[in-house]
C-alpha cells in the first residue's frame, strides 16, 4: 500500500470537508462544545480556501486519508 502526497483538486473539497467534520465531532463532544470552526465551515469557505493557497491530501489506494493546507 503506497501512500502519495498530492495536490488537492476542487472536486476533493466536499470529502476534505466531512473528513474535517468527523474528525472534530468526538473533541467536541468530549468538550460539549459544538460551535467551532471545523464543525460549522461550509464548503463554500472551503473553495474560498481553496482559492486563496494550495491544498495537500494523502491518498491510498485511491482513498483520501489526510488533507492539509500548504
């Protein structure tokens, strides 16, 4: 299984954004605080990200596994 650093494209941005969503859900419970930034950004501030710099995703075998900003 070979993991690749790739440059993001626009149409990854929906599966980046529930994976940051999924992420947090569980630190937000454990803090019962719900009204953060990675729970509430939309897609559209994500394009608006998106536009503004460069985003990174680790994929393998296809599958995004991690995302960041460059």
């Amino acid at each position: 299984m070979k993991l690749q650093i790739m440059t993001a494209q626009r149409v990854d941005l929906q599966q980046i954004l529930d994976m940051q969503k999924e992420t947090y859900k569980s630190e937000a419970e454990l803090h019962n605080e719900f009204n953060v930034l990675p729970l509430t950004q939309t897609l559209e501030s994500v394009n608006e990200e998106f536009d503004k710099g460069c985003f990174f995703k680790i994929v393998r075998d296809n599958e995004i596994l991690l995302q960041a900003e460059g």
